[in-house]
C-alpha cells in the first residue's frame, strides 16, 4: 500500500467542506489537484472514498470509516506539534523531585523569579525523603544530598548545605547552653537513623554525648517546630535553623556540611523547559549560599 499523509489531508479538506471547490481553497491548490490527490488515494486504498456529483461530493462507507483515523492522526499530530513548540517557547510542566526543607526553604520562596523568567512554564514539586526514579520517568529532576545512580543521568553538584544545633531561648535560659561532648541533661531532637551517613552519625553522638533523645524524624519542620516549642536541641539545616528568630545556633560549629545534587536524565539534556528549570535552581542555590553554609547571622 502507496498511501501518503498528504493525501488523507486532502480527503480531510473534502469531507469538511463537502466540495473539491472548497478543499481548494482551504489548501490553497486548484481543483484539480484535489481531485488528483483523491484518485490516487482511492488507488492506494483499493476502494472507492467519493462519490461525485454536480455540485458537492458525497462520501463512501469506506471513506467515513477513513476519515475518522484520520481525524485521530490530524489530533495527533497537532498535539505533537503543540508539545513541540511549547518546548520551543520554555513552556510546559517540570517536576522537581526535593526533600520538603528543601522545597520549602528554596523552590518555593524563589518560584516568582522562574515564573516572571518563563511564565508558561509549570513547576511539580514531589516532595519526600525516598528517592525517586529519574530513569523510569517519575521526575523530570532531583535535587538531594545523595544523587541518584545511573549511567543515563546528567549528576552536578549546586552548593553544599551545612547543618548545626539549634534550641529556643526559652530553653536554654531553662537548662543553659550545653557544651559539644556533654549534652547531660538535655534533650536532642535530631533525624531519624538514615538520614544521616556513618560519618556524620558517629560526629553527631559524639557532640549530644549524654543528651536525651526526645524525638527522632525525617521532617525538618517537625524537628524545627519541637524546637521552637522548647523540647531541646534540635539538629537542623542552617538554612531554616538560622532564619527562624525563634531558634538561637548552639555554638558557632557547623556540625557537617553535605553537597547539593542536582539530577536529570540525560534525553532531557535539550529540553528547553528542563534547562531553564536546572538553571534556575542552580542560580537559587548560588543566591542562597550565605544561608545554606551558615554564614547567615540570622535568627541569632
């Protein structure tokens, strides 16, 4: 079977204007051309698809049923084309895989620059501690403190993330400010077993040596929250610690530092709307470092 597009766009033309007069100007051809493209569609499918009379042409069985598939293929391509262009033009959605600290402390605060940059773009946050897989599709693009593994994925690193001890004032003039290596007597809120590597856990018990631990989560609000509330001395990114008048630093050491990782998958590579997007959160985290390394003296 010889059958070309271009024909079935002709048989389109005649079926919406019920002439070949009509689908010649809709085409902008002659007459002729129409009924030439016809022919050789009827040829190519082996079946009669018009049936001609004086004034208008009239349509076989054969030919509605050909319509109709080619109604499907015209929405289709138009929808191609749509997509096409909206990448063209940094349009479309992005979904941004992140911790919720991070989503809330970064993208969110920061999402009116992306917006007034590139007003047709959409921003997804999934937000959550899993990691999510970027080779199957279920994000366009992560950022986390681990990166993701996997030949197929683009992995650059977007700034480090420092984090430090924070409590209330309320509870330090309560039980005093306790000293790295002797936490007796106080309670420490910190993130549940995981969330933290071997390294960075043997430092932290090191530190809250004799502390109490009251409260163990994988949500930096709920930890930052017990704080505020004065339930003790919670482990907390710079960040969110040192930006809550709330909260005071529990002695100036930047208990560990971990790198940001910003992660796509490498067929992305090109995609206008994901370029913008890794941009701007790479221009975030430049535009944040004074926080994110806790250099910030606020909330003191």
């Amino acid at each position: 079977m010889d059958m070309r597009w271009d024909d079935l766009r002709y048989l389109l033309s005649v079926a919406r204007q019920g002439s070949l007069a009509g689908a010649a100007r809709e085409l902008r051809v002659d007459a002729t051309t129409v009924g030439r493209r016809l022919t050789a569609l009827e040829k190519a499918l082996g079946t009669r698809l018009v049936l001609r009379g004086s004034r208008t042409l009239g349509l076989t069985e054969d030919a509605e049923a050909v319509v109709a598939r080619a109604r499907e293929m015209e929405d289709s391509l138009r929808s191609l084309h749509d997509a096409v262009s909206a990448e063209a033009r940094v349009e479309g959605t992005v979904r941004i895989a992140a911790t919720e600290h991070l989503a809330q402390a970064l993208f969110a605060a920061h999402l009116g620059v992306l917006h007034a940059r590139h007003p047709g773009l959409n921003v997804e946050l999934l937000v959550g501690t899993e990691l999510v897989d970027l080779q199957r599709g279920d994000a366009d693009m992560a950022l986390r403190l681990v990166p993701p593994r996997g030949d197929a994925l683009v992995v650059r690193k977007v700034g480090e993330i420092a984090f430090a001890m924070y409590a209330s004032r309320g509870y330090l003039r309560r039980h005093g400010a306790p000293r790295p290596g002797d936490f007796k007597g106080h309670t420490v809120l910190v993130y549940r077993t995981g969330l933290t590597s071997g390294e960075e856990s043997e430092e932290l018990k090191r530190v809250t040596a004799g502390g109490r631990r009251l409260l163990q989560s994988n949500s930096t609000s709920a930890l930052r929250e017990a704080a505020a509330a004065g339930l003790g001395v919670a482990l907390l990114p710079c960040l969110t610690g040192g930006r809550d008048v709330r909260l005071t630093r529990v002695g100036a050491e930047v208990l560990a530092k971990r790198p940001l990782w910003l992660t796509f998958h490498k067929d992305l590579q090109r995609s206008l709307r994901v370029r913008a997007t890794a941009e701007w959160v790479a221009e975030v985290c430049r535009r944040e470092k004074a926080g994110l390394s806790g250099a910030e003296s606020r909330g003191r």
